[in-house]
C-alpha cells in the first residue's frame, strides 16, 4: 500500500483528509496525527496465558446473566468485567479467581457502608464519598491512590484493607459514647 497525496482541498479544510492510501482497486483514507495504542490483552495474574474476550451467549461465557464482555482466562476461571461504554474493551483491573472475586465482595461489603454513611453525614454524591474512602484506605495500607482500586488489589490487599476497615470500625465504636 502506498500513499497518495490528493491535489489541496478547499481552504480550511482538514490536512488529515488529503491523504490516502491506494491498494489495487481502493481509495481508502489513511489516519495522520498521534498513533493510536495497542488495544489492551490482560495476562492471566495465575498462568501467565493471555486472557480472551468473551460476550454475553458465547459457550465460554461464565455467568447465566448479561453481565456484559469479560476477559477470561477458561483454564484458571479467572475473569475481569471491561469498563462501561469502553469502545476498547479496556478491563477494569486483574484477573480474578474465585478466591479473589470471594475477597473483592466482602472487601466491597465492608468499604461501601462507610462510603454511604460519609455521603449521608457530609452531604456528598457517592462518588465523591467512595473516592475519598479508597485514598483514605491507600494511605492506610501504603499504597499509591491509583493503584487503590478493588479491581486492582490481590488476595493479601483485599485482606489487609478489611482488617484496615474492621480496625477502623472497632476504634469508631469505642470512641462513641454509648447511651
């Protein structure tokens, strides 16, 4: 395939769209600017395989439910949901097992409480809450904020932010004064 330049378009119009690439029988426009990146293949976290993407019907599918695409690792039934809307089907973290999606509910479990009663006492959206309450929890385990993700975090991470939250629960309890 190689590039045609097309004679100069009306003034102002979009350099981008002046060239083209020509292969035998076609005229197809050629993308100019920022390449663009590679689209995302997760790694299995546990064998090392590269992850497929599976959609709602297809055999290997493993939910009942639509839960929209996932990437899947089928030998290690570990799987990652991708972001809403994603045209790129980025994943929303690591791979997980069942161990680990079983650590990732109960650390849900215990962190969204606290993200609803921060909502509820200093009059913030949810998001704002539960924003706050994963950079509280990566200051407690030292980690980086960004990284303080539950669809980051491993089976250890998951452990050590629930004891973090359990902690932190113990102290708030012993701290009010009990009628």
């Amino acid at each position: 395939m190689r590039p045609a330049a097309l004679p100069p378009g009306p003034p102002g119009s979009h350099p981008a769209f002046a060239i083209f690439a020509v292969s035998p029988g076609k005229l197809s426009p050629m993308r100019v600017g920022r390449p663009v990146q590679a689209l995302p293949h997760p790694n299995c976290d546990y064998c090392g395989a590269k992850a497929t993407l599976v959609r709602p019907g297809e055999a290997a599918y493993p939910y009942q439910d639509d839960h929209g695409p996932l990437w899947l690792c089928a030998p290690c039934e570990a799987w990652i949901g991708i972001f809403a809307r994603s045209t790129r089907n980025l994943p929303l973290g690591r791979l997980a097992n069942a161990e680990l999606r079983e650590w990732k509910a109960k650390l849900h479990a215990a962190l969204e409480p606290m993200a609803e009663a921060k909502a509820r006492r200093d009059g913030v959206n949810i998001f704002e809450a539960r924003s706050k309450g994963y950079k509280w929890l990566a200051g407690e385990l030292k980690i980086e904020p960004k990284a303080c993700n539950i669809n980051l975090l491993d089976v250890e991470q998951c452990k050590a932010a629930i004891d973090v939250i359990e902690q932190f629960e113990r102290n708030r309890r012993a701290a009010t004064p009990s009628e």
